[in-house]
C-alpha cells in the first residue's frame, strides 16, 4: 500500500508484508516513512529535530542504509505532534494577564492588616514526620538477617528531649521575628535605623496574627504544641502568614501593588504557539485551538464543563494556562512559580484562575495563599479588571463552583 502516491507525514512505523523484487520498490516503501512532522528548528542549535521510522520486513540489503548499531541508545520520542496555536478568527475571545514578579507593599506607618480565618491553614502530620526512630551502632559489615546480628542493641531516638527544651511562645516569637524580617527588608532604599524602627513597630503587630493563627488554623492532630517549630511545618507558615499581611489601607497605608515584567509587563493569548504529543482536545469558546492535556480525563472534563458554561452564556472565553507565561511567585524551601490549570473570563467581565486539583501537596496551600496574594495585587493595580481565584477537586463540580461565584459578584 505505502508505494506511489502515499504522502502521509505521520507514518512511524512499516510492516513489509509482500515480496520486494526491486530496490526501487524499496526505496519507495522506506521513503513513505521519511516524510517530517515537524519543521521547527531546535531553539538550542537552530537545526531540525531528528525523527525515525522503525521499519520491518523490507529487504535493506538492496539498498543502502543508516542504522543504529548493537547497544546504541533508542532515539527520541518521535510521536506525531499536535499543533496548539492562537486562533485569527478568535480574536474577540483574546484574554490579557499581567506578568507579575513580585509585589511592591511602601509601609510608611507600619501598618498592617491580615485576615487570619482566610489563611489556609496547617494540619501537623505524624505519618509523615515521624516522633521517634531505632538506631544502633554499626561496625564493620554483618552477613543474614538483622535479628540474626549480635553485638549493639538498639536505642530509641524520640523527640523528648527538644520538647522539653523549648517553650511553644518561644516558637512563636521565631516565627513573628522571620516574618517581620520577610517584611522589612522588602523596604527599598531604607537606612539600618528605620528598618530597626519599623521592626519594633510590625513585631506586636504581627505576633497577634501568629498567635491567632496557631489557636485557630493549626491542627496539632494530638501532637506536641512545639512540633510547629519543626521545619516541615516552620516554613510554610512564615510564607504562609507573610503573604498573608497586607498594608493597612485604613491607617493610610498604600495597597499592596504587582511588581510587573520590565520588558512584557502584560501579555495575551495571541502569543500561544507550540507542537505537542500529548492528548489534545478541540474548542470553541477558546481563542486557542486545543486543550492540551497532562491527564487522560481531568482537563478534558474541565475543558467541556467550560464549553457548557459558554454555550450557556455565563463563560466569555477560557484557556488552559499552557505555554502562557502566566505564573504566581511564591517560597516553598527558595522561590518557585505556580501555574492555575485555566484562566477563564466570565461574561461579566470577572477573570478566574481555576485550579482543578486532584490531591494536595505538600505545597498546595502556599501556592493557594500565594494565588489570592496575587488576585489582591492585581485587583488593587486595576488595569486588566477584577480577578479571582478559585480551586476545584472534583472537575465535574467546576459548573457549580463558578455559578456560585458569579452569584456573588
């Protein structure tokens, strides 16, 4: 069948299953496989990814031929690569977001304020942290099973000692201390005095939030109340509560503003191109072509929910945030970016990051605590309307969710 007039480019692999009498025959039977898939040159070298076609059953000894030798490694993956692009005709569904890198927060007064009962909160987790360990003492090598050994025994190393140690306000007191540090070095151009000045004012202020935060957003999950100062849960909570805080607007404080891109500081969906093998799926209400998706159902569910909510006329457009550059900094252990599932922009002009998420990480909630941190700054900057931020753990309930949230707005 592969012989003249096949001009097929996403042929991967050849069966020969007929008789081959001529190297003509078999030049034309392996050229149906060389045709490219992709013309986008490497961006590292400027030069066309290599692509391959596993061939069987054709007689190579008629012509010559290139292939790989014993033991050499298998080439790349080489799948057929589905195009995602922005679509011309779509340009009324275009969506805009800014490029954020940080936050701009002038405390002037050293005023603050944060909403404790809004802070995700932190459930202690003994089966992930575990209280207490056996260890011995090891010399030289043994041979059989660990019972079979004799010589140390074994000592129980628990956490005893450093709860009797430490006083949980001592705790306290660190955390408030590397928060108001977090605060007060985010004020450019300040002299050593007035940052020690600030710091004697924001401290008060900011133990009241952690010590309201422990009392109520803290599960100790029946564990020691000075396990928060282990580091596993230390840390998140300073990044929790230090995204948290915001200028006090009513004491005169300045908003909390976006810290933008020097060079892009607001980009769109026009900008989206790129070649994928992952499981795509069409769209409509998208000015993007496809849904790329990282799962076999969960984007694909949310993608339709989407349409529905479109044909519905309750959804403007949506995206999926691939390949948009649309990232949320935040600090899990140094700084990192979060990237919201979809961006949606319903017909009353309200723009959503929509998070559909399967399981929580051990991040989630600081990427959650660092998105409502952004939709603040965006909201408060106003030059690309209002946003919000919503997360989903089921995609079949995303319908509900921003129904819900548009009755509220």
């Amino acid at each position: 069948m592969l012989s003249e007039g096949w001009d097929a480019n996403n042929v991967t692999h050849i069966l020969g299953l007929r008789a081959f009498g001529s190297q003509l025959l078999c030049e034309q039977v392996v050229g149906r496989g060389l045709r490219r898939m992709d013309y986008t040159p490497d961006p590292t070298t400027g030069l066309l990814t290599p692509e391959y076609v596993d061939i069987f059953g054709v007689p190579f000894s008629l012509i010559p031929f290139k292939g790989r030798q014993p033991g050499e490694k298998a080439p790349l993956e080489d799948r057929p690569k589905n195009e995602v692009k922005a679509l011309p005709e779509r340009e009324h569904l275009r969506i805009s977001f800014p490029v954020v890198e940080g936050y701009v927060a002038d405390l002037r007064r050293n005023r603050i304020r944060c909403d404790v009962q809004q802070v995700q909160p932190i459930t202690l987790d003994p089966s992930t942290t575990p209280v207490a360990a056996f260890v011995r003492p090891q010399v030289g090598y043994h041979i059989g099973d660990v019972v079979s050994q004799v010589g140390f025994g074994f000592t129980e190393m628990n956490r005893d000692e450093y709860h009797a140690s430490i006083h949980p306000q001592e705790i306290r007191f660190i955390i408030a201390r590397e928060i108001v540090r977090a605060l007060s070095e985010s004020t450019d151009g300040r002299k050593e005095s007035l940052k020690r000045e600030s710091r004697a004012v924001l401290f008060p202020q900011v133990l009241r939030v952690v010590e309201e935060y422990v009392a109520t957003r803290v599960d100790l999950n029946g564990q020691h109340p000075t396990e928060i100062g282990l580091e596993v849960y230390f840390r998140p909570m300073v990044s929790l509560l230090t995204a948290a805080i915001f200028p006090d607007e009513k004491s005169g404080e300045t908003r909390i503003l976006p810290r933008l891109n020097r060079y892009k500081p607001i980009l769109s969906t026009d900008s989206v191109y790129f070649k994928t093998v992952k499981p795509v799926q069409a769209t409509q209400a998208s000015p993007v072509s496809h849904v790329a998706a990282d799962t076999t159902s969960w984007e694909q569910a949310a993608a339709f929910q989407l349409e529905q909510l479109a044909l519905a006329g309750l959804v403007h457009s949506y995206v999926r945030n691939d390949h948009l550059e649309l990232t949320i900094p935040y600090d899990y252990e140094g700084a990192h970016a979060y990237e919201p599932d979809f961006v949606v922009k319903m017909q009353n002009g309200l723009n959503v990051l929509l998070e559909v998420k399967g399981f929580d990480r051990p991040d989630t909630v600081l990427k959650n605590q660092a998105a409502y941190r952004w939709v603040a700054a965006v909201n408060h900057w106003g030059a690309l309307g209002t946003w919000d931020f919503v997360i989903v753990h089921d995609p079949q309930s995303v319908a509900a969710r921003l129904r819900i949230l548009l009755q509220k707005t």
